[in-house]
C-alpha cells in the first residue's frame, strides 16, 4: 500500500511540474537587441609623427595633450599613398575622425606639407 501511495503521489509532482512547464512555453519572436550607433568624435592636432603604422599629434587647443591612432585598414591604405609621396611632416594641420572609447582613425582629414 505504501509503495502505491508513493507512486501515486510522484505521478502527480510529474503532471504538476508537467503543466508548468508546458504552460511557460512561448512561440513569440526572439527580441533581437538594437545595434548602437557608433559615435564618431573628432581631434584636430599637428602632426608630431606619422608612420605607417601609428600617427602622433598634439592637440590645437591644448598642446600638452597628446594622442596617437592606429589605423583602420581604409586609413591604412590611405597612409601608405601619403606616405609614398612625402607623408605628414612635424606640424601639418591635421583632424582625425575615431570611434568614442578607441584610438582606431577611421578617417583622416588635412593635406600634407610639401617636402623639400
């Protein structure tokens, strides 16, 4: 009798939990996440060095601050035609468009000096 009992009572848990289960089953859509925008900031320096792999500039308004950028690989190719035809010397006027929270250029704005 107690072995029915105890049977009896774990085939009712089963239909409970069962139910429950079932009953917390959806068919709605996932909710896919918005993708943020991306805010694009600029800095606008004088160059102190540019390679082809990094360009160092201090800012027009606050020369003690300096910051380098890496290039996106857009900027990279960019560089390298600069950089074949003189490149950016100390002081050329430059602006930088780059991604809030990184050092990455993803733009580069301003004409190099002519060399001598």
């Amino acid at each position: 009798m107690r072995a029915k009992s105890l049977i009896a009572i774990l085939s009712l848990g089963l239909v409970l939990f069962a139910g429950r289960a079932v009953a917390q089953m959806t068919t709605a859509q996932p909710v896919t996440p918005q993708t943020a925008k991306v805010q694009v900031l600029k800095f606008k320096g004088l160059v102190i060095s540019a390679t082809s792999i990094a360009m160092t500039l201090s800012s027009q308004q606050n020369p003690k601050m300096i910051q380098t950028f890496s290039y996106s690989p857009q900027v990279r190719q960019q560089m390298a035609n600069v950089i074949q035809k003189g490149g950016y010397q100390h002081g050329d006027k430059v602006t930088v468009d780059y991604a809030a929270g990184t050092t990455v250029a993803l733009r580069i704005h301003g004409k190099p000096s002519k060399t001598s």
